[in-house]
C-alpha cells in the first residue's frame, strides 16, 4: 500500500504544470496594468467644470441663499419657551 502512495504522489508531481513566467512579473504586470488605468482616470479631471453652463455657481448661491432666508423666516417665536426658536 505505501508503494502505491508514493506512486500516486510521484505521478501527481510530474503533471505539475510550470509556469509561463517568473512570479515576480505578474507583480510588475499588474502594476503597470493600475499605473495605466490610475493615469485614465487622472486624465478626466476637472471634466465637470469644463461643461458646466457658464452660470452655473452664481444660480446655485444665489437658490443657497433663498434657501437660508425661507428657513429664517420659518423660525419665528411660536414656541418662545422652547430654546432655539426665535429671539433670545
């Protein structure tokens, strides 16, 4: 019985496949594959800003501060006791 586990062992060692190339380049491929993509995606920087309409930030502080006021105007006194609402 243990001649024909060492067999199976020894069998099973010889069909082991090698491979392609060293180990250490599947690293440096793999590298060289995210330096490639991180330079893709660098590359779209700032493309928002470019086809942004022309007034665009000016509408979108002006919609902030109307916002600001119509909450303002919503905390008036009606409930004085409550801290928080209204004038101290």
């Amino acid at each position: 019985m243990s001649m024909t586990v060492a067999r199976l062992l020894t069998e099973e060692l010889s069909t082991a496949r090698e491979l392609p190339m060293p180990p250490w380049l599947y690293g440096v491929i793999a590298l060289v594959a995210f330096a490639f993509l991180l330079g893709v995606t660098w590359s779209f920087r700032g493309t928002a800003q470019k086809y942004a309409p022309a007034g665009h930030g000016e509408a979108a502080a002006r919609a902030a501060a109307a916002a600001k006021a119509a909450r303002a105007a919503d905390d008036e006194a009606h409930w004085p006791e409550h801290p928080g609402h209204g004038h101290p």
